[in-house]
C-alpha cells in the first residue's frame, strides 16, 4: 500500500493553508455580529454607487436579517429623479 501513496500527488502545503485559512475566515465571519460590519458595508456601497450616480446618503438602506441558517442582505436606495432637458 505504500507504493501506492508514492505515486500519488501530495497536496501543496499552499494549498493546504489556504484551504484552511477559507475556513477560518468562513468562521470569523459567521460569528460577527451584524453592527461590526454593516457601517463599514454600508460606506463600500455608498463609494460604488456614487461611481455610477450622485445619491443622498439618507437615501441608502442596509438591513442584515438572520433566518434559520442564513444571512440576508436587503440594500435600499433612492436613486434621483432623471433630470429632463
């Protein structure tokens, strides 16, 4: 049997490190409380939207709601009335 596991292509231990830092990260993230990160959330969208459009910033939503074992994410935004010429 060990003949067998000689030819067998070993795992990188890259591979083996990132795997392992996806899933603490996975974790770090899952035991966040949602006040931790939506504000900071809340300023990455405003900066990609204003990219695109000028938008009032008591215009945009974030809402993060947990049910059973999920996460969602509700992002409200007011976008401006279209100027006519």
């Amino acid at each position: 049997m060990s003949l067998l596991h000689s030819f067998r292509r070993r795992r990188k231990s890259a591979s083996v490190a990132k795997d392992r830092l996806q899933i603490i990260i996975a974790q770090e993230r899952s035991n966040l409380n949602s006040e931790d990160y939506l504000p900071m959330l809340r300023e990455e969208i405003l900066a990609v939207i204003a990219k695109y459009t000028k938008v009032d910033r008591e215009h945009v939503r974030v809402d993060l709601q947990h049910r059973d074992n999920s996460a969602v994410l509700e992002l409200n935004v007011m976008l401006p009335e279209k100027e006519t010429v």
